[in-house]
C-alpha cells in the first residue's frame, strides 16, 4: 500500500480527528474518506494506518471485502446500472452495451476525458421501475437503449456548455 503521488491528508486528519481512532470505526472512516476524496487513495489509507489503532492489514481487507470501497478515482459522473433480477429479465443488458458502445468504455471503466464511470451493481432498490440506472444520485427508470443513449448526450452538451461558460 505505498503511493508516491502527494496527497491533502488535511480531510483525513479532520475525518479522524471527528470519528477518533478505534479498530471498531473502519469502515465508517473508509466511508467518509471515500466520500471526502471520491475514492480510497493508498497515501491516505497509509496515514489512517499509522494514526489510528486500525492495522494496514484491516483497512485493505475492509476496503477490498467491500463493494463500496474503490481505490481508484471515478469520473465526474458515476453511472451505476442495476442488474438486480427485474432489470435484468427487463433489460439491463441492453442499456449497459448501449453505454458501453456509446462512451467507448466496459464496465468499472472511466472515460478518456474523466467525465463518465460505468459501474454495473447487483441493486439499487427501484425494481418496480426497471431497468434504472442512476447517474449520481439521479434515478433514470423504464429505460430503453435508445433513451439511455439520449440522456448521456444531454450529460455530453451540459458539460460542453459549462466548459464554454468558465472559458
């Protein structure tokens, strides 16, 4: 668990300095750190280890038991597609080859330009609006390929504007 990238290690500090230190706290301070820097980097991982009762051995086995946990950055925007049973008899396949071929990338892959991640999950909880998939905490349910497709171009001019404007 060594990386040689420098690292703000201010949020994980302040994470540990709210949560305290226990062994017992792990995987809340897997989550917060997840959240405060999008994904678990390994210098970060190094200093909760070395400041906390938490041994290197049990933070990576945490981190890689858990599905939640990724030790790589995601894009700007996290596609997740369920393939829990309803969407998949409904589809879900279909809609993730769509995203596949569309943003030329597999699953659990991040886009050239680090504005798309595709992750395919077991559920996210909508079965009766299958098949869904959410792009941040946005739910897009009853799909089709064709409007999964139309939604990411919608992502695609929305960024292209907002890239004008800060120009």
């Amino acid at each position: 668990m060594t990386e040689t990238v420098q690292m703000d290690l201010g949020k994980a500090e302040a994470i540990l300095r709210r949560n305290g230190k226990g062994r017992d706290l792990c995987v809340k301070i897997l989550q917060e750190l997840q959240a405060a820097y999008g994904y678990l980097p390994m210098a970060v991982l190094e200093y909760v280890a070395a400041h906390t009762e938490i041994s290197r051995r049990q933070i990576y086995g945490v981190a890689t038991f858990y599905d939640q946990f990724r030790f790589t950055p995601v894009g700007k925007h996290l596609i997740r597609v369920c393939h829990g049973t309803a969407c998949h008899v409904n589809g879900a396949e279909g809609i993730t080859e769509t995203i596949e071929q569309f943003l030329k990338i597999k699953d659990g892959e991040t886009t050239k330009d680090g504005l798309f991640t595709l992750e395919s999950v077991a559920c996210l909880g909508c079965c009766s609006l299958s098949p869904v998939m959410m792009i941040g905490e946005t739910v897009y349910g009853r799909l089709t390929p064709d409007e999964a497709r139309k939604i990411l171009k919608q992502y695609k001019v929305r960024e292209k504007t907002d890239r004008k404007e800060a120009s």
